[in-house]
C-alpha cells in the first residue's frame, strides 16, 4: 500500500543535542522494517519523526512517494501501536478502536463494522464493552493493536510494543503481530531494543547505533556478515567472539601475545571475530592447519538443554562458545577452541567489517 | 485559657478573625501565664490592654514607662490590642477564660455593654478604696456625664478623649471672599457652591460608612439638641429606641445628599484611594468634618504652605448649640483581679488623672484634656497659643457650648456599634439612590431597634445603673 | 520474608485511633456542639448567663432581608468568582502543559497567588481598583463615574471577585496543571495520529481525564468562597456598600465579634455549615457521576 523513504533524515532538539544524526532507509511496500538498537541510539526519535510527532530537523521522510514532513500526524494516514498502549482509559475498548474512524467522519455503521470486524480478528469480541483498566496486559496490548488496524492505514509504526509484556506472551505476541502483518500486507515500522525480536520480524533489519545506521539488510544477512563489530557483538546471543590483534613480528597476535598462526584476510584487520557456534572446541592437542587454534580455560559452564554456553578465557579475553547438547566440559578444564578460517570475521580499526 | 475561643469559633469556619484573635487570646494567655510567676520582690504587675496603635500605641507606652518609673511598687504591662473592637472581643473572650487584663480601654459606645457585663470593679469606688481622693467635677462635664451612671457615678475613667471639628481650607475661603468659617449649615451650602463656581472640584470631601455616625449623625444631634434614641438616649431604659427618622437630621441628610448629588460634596475613603483627611490635607478637598485627633496629621501632613483652621461644627440657622459629644474611650478595672492588682490600678489611674499626665497626653496625641485642671495647666503652659496646638481648645469649647442636657450627655444604647454599621449601609443605599433618604433613615431605625430589641432580650430583668 | 504486624486485640486499634479522634472532638464536634448550643439560647456576651430560646434565633435571622441578601451575595460570589478562577486556571494550564510560548513563565508566576494571605491580597486589590488613585483610575478618567466600589453595589462584589479569583486561579492552576501532566503524552499523540485537533484533543481526551481534579477544585472553591472569602471582604470592602458584599462568613463575623450577639452568629454559622453540607451533598450525588476515575 505504501512505500517508506527518509532521505538523510536528521534531529537535532534545541538543546543541540543531536539525536538523530542522517538516516536513509527505503522501505519498500508491505514490508516489515525493524530498528533495532541500544537505548539512546535514536531509534524511537526517528520513528516518532515518521509518525509525525517530532519535528524533521533536514533531510525528508517520504510516505507512498509524497514527503510529509510538513504534514500533521492525523494527516500522514498511519497508525501506531505505543509501548504503554496508550489506549484511553475512560473509553470502552469499542471506543477506542472507533474514534480515529469516528474523527475522521467515517458513517457510524461503516464504524461498527470495521471495529466488530477487526475485534473478531484479534478476538476482542467479547471484550469491547469494557475499560482498558479490566483488560489483562495481553488483552490491552491486541486493544492497541486492534486500534491501529481498525482504521487500515497506509503504515503501522510499532514502538516496542511488546516490551510491557512477560516473555512468553511475548514469544506468542511475536509470532501474531508477524502474521498479521503479512496477511494484511501493510508496510510496517516497528522498534525494539530486542535482537530476538527484530532477527524473528524483520523483512528489513535496521540496526542503529549514537543516531546513525550501522547497517541495513535481511536480518540473517546482517547475522552472518554483520558490517561492524557493532553490530556483529549488538546482533546474535550469545554475541560474536570479539578479538583485538596486534601487530607482531611474525604477523598478528593477540592480546596474550599467542600468533594467530596465518595472514588476516585483509591488511587493516585490526579484530578478529567469531560467532560461538562457529568454533569447534576439542581437547585434543592437534590442530588443523588454516585454522585459529585457541588455547582455552574454561571459567563456566551454562547448559540450557538443547545446547551449553561454555565461558572460557582464551586469548587474552573472555569468550562464549555454543555446544550441542550437554557440554563435556567441566569449569577449570583446558581445551582448544578451533575455528576454520572461512568462518572467521575480520574488522578494521574503526570497527568495519573487512576482507 | 484557649477554651472560650474554640467556644467562640464559630465551627467550621476558618476565618481570619479567629484564627487573629485565637493568636492574640494565646499570646495574652501565655503572657498572663509569664506574668503569673513574677520574682520575690519584683513589684507587682498588672496588665492594661488597650485599643491604639500606631503612633499612639508608642504615646501609650511612653505613658507606661512613665508610670513605671515614677514608683517602684506596681509594674503596669500595656498591650496593644490594635483597635477598639478587637480590644473589646479579646478582653470578652480573655474575661470569659478567667485571663483578663487588670484594666482595659474601651470605646465610648462600649459603655453600655460594659455597664451590663457584670465584669467591672467600679472605678471611683476602686479609687476611694485606696485612699485617692479624685475630684470628679472636675472633668468636663460632657465627659463624665458621658461615662457616669444615671447617678453619676464614674464606673469608669475617661482616658482619651475628642469631639469632631469643621476643618477649613482658609485659601479656598478666601478665594470666595471669606475669612471666616461658616457657623451654619445654609451658609455652608451656599460656601460650598462658590467653591465649586471658583473652580474647586471637591469643595467637601465626607465618608459613608459605620465609623462617619459619629460626626454625621450623632454630633449633629447633640449639638441640635435632637434625641438619637427614646428614653434620653438610653440612659434611661434598655427599652430605649431609635428616633433619628424624625428629626432634624432627616433633613440633614438631605442636604448632605443634595450636596453630594449637586458635585458640591465628594466621598473620600480608604477603599477608594484617599481618606478625607489625606484629601483635606492634600488641599484636594476644602472641607472634612473630623475629630480634633486627626489635628496633629493634618498639621503634619498638609500641602506646603496651605492655610487652615478648625471650627466648631456648625448648626442650622435659629438653633441654639449644645455641647457636642465626647469621642474616644475610659479606662475599666476589671473584676476578679486580686487587691494587689487593684492596687497597682488605682495608682495608674491617679497618674493619668494628673494634669502633668494630661499635658503629656495631648501635646504627643490629638486628644484633648479632659479635666478642667489639665485644660487649665495646659493654657497656663501657654500650649494652645501657638502652632501647632492652636485650635485645639476650639474642641473644649465646642464639649462645653452648654451645660449637658438630658440628650447631650450621651448616647448609652446597647450593641451600638452594630447601629452604626447600619447607618452606614442605609447612607451608602441613601448615596447609591437605591432608597430615598426617608426610606433609608427609617430602614435604619427599624433594623437598628431590632438590635437594640435583642439587646433587651439578651439581658432580661437588667437595668443600666 | 515480609513480615506483617497484625493486631489481636481491638483494643490496640482504638489506641491508635484515640489521638486523632481527641482531635477531631475538641475542634470540630465539641466546638459545633457549643454552637448548635448558642444558637438556641440568648448568650450575654460577658458570660453572665443565657436564655433558651429554642428556635427563635434562626426564626429572627430567616426573617431578615439582610440575611437572605447576605445568602443570595454568597451565592452570586461562589458561583461567579468559582467559575472565573476555574475556567481561567484550566485554559492557562492547558496552555501551559502544551509548552505554548511563555508556558515557563505562568508556571513560575502562576504559583505565587495562592501563597499570599487575603488580606495582604485584599490590600494589593483595594490599591489596584481604587477608582480616584489606582489602575481604575485610568478607566475613570476616560469614562467618569464608571467605576465607583464605594456606592455601586455590583462594583464592589466584582472587585472581590476579581479578588478572590485571582488568589485561586493560581491555586487551581496547580492542580490543573499537575493534572494535565499525569496524562501519559503518548495519550495526546496517540490521539493526535487518531486524528484529532487540539480542540477536539481537549473535550474528547484531556478534560474527561482531568474530571477528578476538576470535581475535587469546584468542591474546594465552592466551600472556600464562602470561608476564604473573609480577608478579602473585611479590607476591600467590609461588607459595604448597603451590604452588597455582605457575604454569609463577614456578617457572621461582625454580628458576632463586632455586634457581639453571639447566638445570632452561632446560629448563622448553623446555616452557613448546613449550606455547604447541603452544596457538597449535592456535588458528590450529581455532579461526581461524571467523574471518569482512571
């Protein structure tokens, strides 16, 4: 229905702090972008400029092709889904969902069909006679949903919604705001300071990091070449093996001073990383050739069923490795930690992706 | 000692009043309570509370100080109630919880009430008591007979004393060819207009309100030897009534309105901006009919330059004058004090009687003398001869023009002040047109006798001494 | 482990409880008591004695056109100066909490009325209106004799209510603006999106949300003009001119203190307590149904 352009979108409040500081991200219809990033880093600034409620400071932020910058929330045709739900306490859920409709001058029978019509959707039929304040978290979080939907906007803006609720309705909620959002194909925004989130719901993951992009891709894109150490340690749990090498005689060490054994895959290699899945861990003291062999002591051992997270100090600095099933290993144990080249990640000293 | 005034509050209420009084009451409680355990052989203390302030509260506690320091045997504690009113709640409400001051001042109009309190130690028989031999003719007649009983006993002591004066602007007479003030209200109106074709825009400057009743209303009938109330003004009955609405006043109200309606006459009040006295003062206004106390503020404050004077008030052409009444207050010993504290009482009201006293009193107050020895001692100290005390005596002879009739002693009529607050709704309605000066003076004695009524019914079987 | 502290004897309870009850005895039940009391009996003033009297008391007062003057200026004076310092402190404050330009500024300047006593307002006031000297005195001169609190009736109560209003526009302000504050922003923008304009924002959103502060103010301005009212009336105008600012609160004042018929006081203040009973009843029965408590 809609496309989503910002072009160099900037905010800077008057207090000069700058917030947001040059976005561009090209939405393309029906799909679902995610922001994603730590607290701070200007994501809920910059989808609070979409819908309207912070002013742009430059750049454009175009909806279906038309830049609205100048245009009113009300006018900008989207809806958005709060963290708090912000639905009005003083109305019955009916009323909530029917006064964006009723504001608009949509006929009152059009209204009650639409509102009954999207409560049966998300099964809020037998609710709409009541208060926000009888409805449980989950029940309050689909009203907001429902309220959005209701008016079928050109672009649903999701600003984390799901974070007031407790993690296994979260889990379901995740999977429903998905479907919904597929099944009725309205372009959508949503943000989250959740990794899990944004891999699971994501068409297009943004990650952001102090105001800018860090990188924009399909999330397993972003996963599997993640543009910086950034984004490589803010995308994937537990996040990737992070490395600092220094450069030696005999070619790169790492901090402990142990070589790495072969050439960076690039000159400006400045980190190395590796995700913990991608490393095998052996006790056996033979290593194969073209591979990082690390000399590992394991200090814990987390075993969450399905696989283990062993904490080992290797390197000179603590890393994270992910074992199938129940892990052999026991705190205090030597092992190595074998990690074939191909698998590895090389960063400059700015922290960019490279080779 | 707080009891009587959660009595007194009126529940649920908040108003300031209370919460003022409730602090005064405590403060004078607490004082009462310090002043309770005094050291072995400290003099004797007692308190006078009294209804002055400003200025006059200093003149009042230089007085104190004096009597302090001219013997070591009595310690008297003067306190500043800051008005008369609020002198006579607290003293009721101190009186009631067993903490009233030893003597206290209380308004001329409080007289009747005082009479009837039961709360009194009389003042001559206090003073014959103690062996002090007061001459009581010597007081201006129209002073004590204002205070004594039908009898003629002094219940209590006249203290600060006056009458109301014409204040005349000599310039603005002599600009329509005066020199003299007018002694007849004809002739004022006639002064008045010349003023105003001269150019003045406010040739005389009065006010409307509870406090004017007594230049207005009750001088005005002394002097015209006109009753403001039935049975001698009430010295002889508390079923005593009004009778303003009959006579000679009506008239002057009239006058008054029809000065006022003709620009002649302008209202001045602090509410307004500037009370007639400032406006006299300034040279704003020619005329303000006031008492002879506010002479020294006028003195002090008038427009460099400005000539003026006092006269007597004047009277309507074939009248014969009267004595004018005396305003201000006595001094009352209250009862259930012990010996020592009357004691100590007596003394204090000895040496305000003395004429030395007096003199002190009028040269730093307005007040006038109110015994003829202090009257005389003061003229032989050549004090009226000169400014800024000259024209006082103008007010001694305006109390003494004759000898009191049954009518011009006084005015004793219970709950007086709620009367006069009367008058100054119905002359305000009279003023604002609402009513016509007959319906308004009528209005005025009608709920005027209602409260005098209640007055009678609060004191059944109750005669005034 | 939280610990909780129960008490096994009731005894324990009242014990608590007795503090607070003494309190409200001695300054509330025991004084009303005295003067339903006075009320119904003549009281010297000096405490001399005292007369039953039954009902004679408010016989004599309810046949008074003073009184029911006094009633219909209290009336007059709660509802007016109620509604002006309402509906100015609630547009101020929505302003206010909408940052429009000097929003700083009301909030700082808006705090300090309430803090000043009456009579010390009621002096500022006098000052300001007086029609020879003061602010009205320009108005005066362009218009003569259009401004004259010293005889006109309707004059004099407007200068108390512009009085009192002031005084209580900047308390209201407060609670407006505290009110308006506890509203979740993202109510406003989420109406905002749903397409509604400030106007509309503010029937549909705001003010159902801010009813409990509006009902708990009208409450309070109501019982207050007819107490607070007091310094105001006792410097500005004392009542006058010809009673027309002869507010219930003042002629009790000054029949009581002044006049000193204590039992007609005490029996006006009978009626002023059962008339404010009588509005507050009335409030919480009819008016509190539209309250939306979040």
């Amino acid at each position: 229905m809609a496309t989503v352009d910002l072009k160099d979108a900037k905010k800077v409040y008057s207090s000069g702090v700058e917030a947001v500081k040059g976005v561009s991200i090209a939405i393309p219809d029906k799909e679902l972008c995610v922001l994603v990033g730590p607290s701070g880093c200007g994501k809920s600034t910059l989808l609070r400029m979409i819908a309207g409620l912070e002013t742009i400071s430059s750049g454009t932020v175009a909806i279906d092709g038309k830049i609205v910058n100048a245009v009113g929330p009300a006018e900008r045709d989207i809806a958005m889904v709060f963290q708090n739900y912000a639905l009005y306490p003083h109305m019955k859920v009916y009323d909530n969902m029917a006064y964006g409709l009723r504001n608009r001058g949509t006929p009152k029978d059009e209204i009650d069909s639409r509102v009954r019509s999207t409560a049966k959707v998300l099964e809020l039929s037998a609710l709409l006679d009541r208060r926000p304040r009888e409805l449980s978290g989950g029940q309050r979080q689909r009203v907001a949903m429902g309220r959005a939907i209701v008016r079928n906007p050109k672009v649903f803006l999701f600003d984390e919604p799901l974070s007031n609720l407790d993690a296994k309705l979260r889990g379901q909620m995740r999977v429903e705001i998905k479907n919904l959002q597929r099944t009725l194909g309205v372009t959508s925004i949503y943000v989250t300071h959740d990794q899990l989130e944004a891999m699971t719901l994501a068409d297009i993951l943004v990650v952001m990091n102090a105001g800018l992009v860090e990188q924009i891709g399909a999330p397993l894109d972003i996963y599997e070449a993640p543009a910086s150490t950034f984004v490589a340690s803010f995308i994937g749990a537990p996040p990737m093996n992070l490395l600092a090498l220094t450069g030696g005689l005999s070619g790169p060490t790492l901090a402990d001073g142990t070589a790495i054994g072969f050439a960076p895959a690039d000159t400006k290699a400045a980190t190395l990383g590796f995700r913990p899945e991608d490393a095998d861990v052996t006790f056996n003291a033979k290593a194969p050739s073209g591979a990082l062999v690390l000399p590992a002591t394991v200090e814990a051992v987390e075993p969450v069923g399905a696989e283990s997270f062993l904490h080992c100090a290797a390197g000179g600095v603590r890393i994270v490795m992910r074992v199938a099933g129940r892990a052999a290993a026991r705190p205090g144990d030597q092992l190595r930690v074998v990690a074939r080249a191909e698998k590895l990640h090389w960063f400059d000293k700015t922290g960019k992706r490279v080779g | 000692m707080r009891k009587p005034l959660v009595k007194a509050t009126q529940e649920g209420m908040k108003s300031m009043s209370i919460i003022k009084h409730g602090l005064a009451a405590f403060a004078a409680g607490t004082l009462g309570v310090a002043l309770a355990l005094p050291a072995a052989a400290a003099p004797v203390k007692f308190d006078f509370w009294f209804g002055l302030s400003g200025d006059l509260a200093r003149v009042v506690d230089t007085l104190c100080k004096n009597f302090n320091a001219s013997q070591s045997d009595y310690e008297v504690v003067c306190t500043s109630q800051g008005n008369y009113d609020a002198t006579l709640q607290n003293t009721i409400a101190a009186f009631r919880a067993g903490k009233q001051p030893t003597v206290v001042q209380v308004y001329d109009v409080g007289t009747a009430t005082m009479m009837l309190s039961g709360a009194y130690y009389p003042a001559d028989k206090l003073m014959e008591e103690n062996g002090y031999k007061i001459d009581y003719s010597d007081y201006f007649p129209g002073i004590a007979r204002y205070y004594a009983t039908s009898k003629g006993e002094m219940l209590s002591f006249p203290f600060n004393s006056s009458t109301a004066l014409m204040y005349w602007n000599k310039d603005a007479f002599a600009k329509i060819g005066k020199t003299e003030a007018p002694k007849t209200w004809e002739e004022v109106g006639a002064d008045l207009q010349a003023m105003k074709d001269a150019g003045y825009e406010c040739p005389m400057a009065i006010n409307i309100s509870a406090n004017e009743s007594w230049q207005l209303m009750e001088q005005f009938s002394a002097i015209h030897n006109q009753p403001i109330a039935t049975k001698s003004n009430g010295y002889d009955g508390l079923d005593a009534r009004l009778a303003v609405n009959k006579t000679k006043f009506v008239q002057y109200v009239g006058d008054l309105k029809k000065w006022y309606d003709a620009g002649l006459i302008k209202i001045k009040s602090k509410d307004l901006g500037q009370d007639m006295v400032q406006a006299f003062a300034s040279g704003t206004c020619q005329v303000i009919l006031t008492s002879v106390g506010d002479h020294g503020t006028v003195g002090k404050t008038h427009k460099e330059g400005m000539n003026w004077d006092v006269a007597e008030l004047p009277v309507y052409a074939g009248t014969e004058r009267k004595n004018s009444l005396v305003g201000g207050a006595s001094l009352w010993v209250l009862s259930g004090k012990p010996a020592e504290e009357y004691k100590g009482a007596a003394a204090f009201l000895n040496f305000i009687h003395d004429p030395k006293t007096a003199l002190f009193w009028s040269t730093n107050t307005g007040y006038i003398p109110v015994a003829k020895s202090g009257f005389d001692y003061m003229k032989s100290n050549g004090f009226y001869d000169k400014a800024p005390y000259k024209g006082r005596e103008t007010a001694i002879a305006s109390l003494t023009a004759s000898e009191p009739t049954e009518i011009t002693r006084g005015i004793r009529l219970g709950n007086f002040t709620q009367i006069r607050a009367e008058f100054g709704t119905q002359m305000q309605a009279i003023f604002a047109n609402k009513v016509s000066v007959q319906d308004g003076l009528d209005t005025l004695v009608k709920n005027g006798d209602a409260i005098l009524d209640r007055f009678q019914q609060t004191y059944p079987n109750k005669t005034l001494p | 482990m939280e610990k909780r502290v129960t008490f096994s004897r009731w005894t324990v309870g009242i014990l608590f409880a007795v503090p607070q009850m003494l309190l409200i005895f001695t300054f509330f039940y025991w004084p009303a008591g005295q003067a339903v009391y006075w009320s119904l009996t003549l009281q010297q003033p000096w405490g001399g004695g005292n007369i039953w009297v039954g009902l004679d008391n408010f016989r004599s007062i309810l046949a008074s056109a003073d009184y029911w003057n006094s009633i219909t200026a209290s009336l007059a004076f709660a509802a007016i100066s109620t509604g002006l310092a309402m509906v100015i402190a609630l547009v101020l404050a929505a302003l206010t909490d909408r940052q429009l330009a000097g929003s700083r500024f009301y909030r700082v300047v808006l705090i300090w009325p309430y803090g000043i006593a009456a009579p010390a307002l009621a002096l500022a006031f006098r000052f300001i209106l007086a029609p020879e000297a003061g602010f009205m005195a320009v108005v005066n001169r362009a218009w003569p004799g259009f401004w004259d609190p010293g005889l006109d009736g309707a004059d004099a109560m407007a200068s108390i209510i512009a009085a009192f209003s002031w005084k209580y526009v900047g308390y209201n302000f407060i609670f407006f603006l505290a009110a308006f504050q506890a509203i979740p922003r993202s109510l406003i923008e989420a109406s905002a999106m749903d397409g509604a304009g400030v106007v509309r924002r503010f029937r549909d959103i705001q003010f159902p949300l801010i009813t409990p502060t509006i009902f708990f103010l009208l409450v309070i301005n109501i019982t207050e003009s007819f107490q607070d009212s007091f310094g105001i009336v006792d410097i500005m105008t004392s009542g006058g001119p010809a009673n027309a600012t002869n507010l219930m609160v003042y002629k009790i004042y000054s029949d009581g203190f002044k006049g000193l018929d204590y039992s007609g006081a005490a029996a006006q203040s009978i009626i002023l307590m059962m008339l404010i009973v009588v509005l507050t009843i009335f409030q919480f029965r009819f008016i509190e149904r539209r309250v939306h408590y979040r």
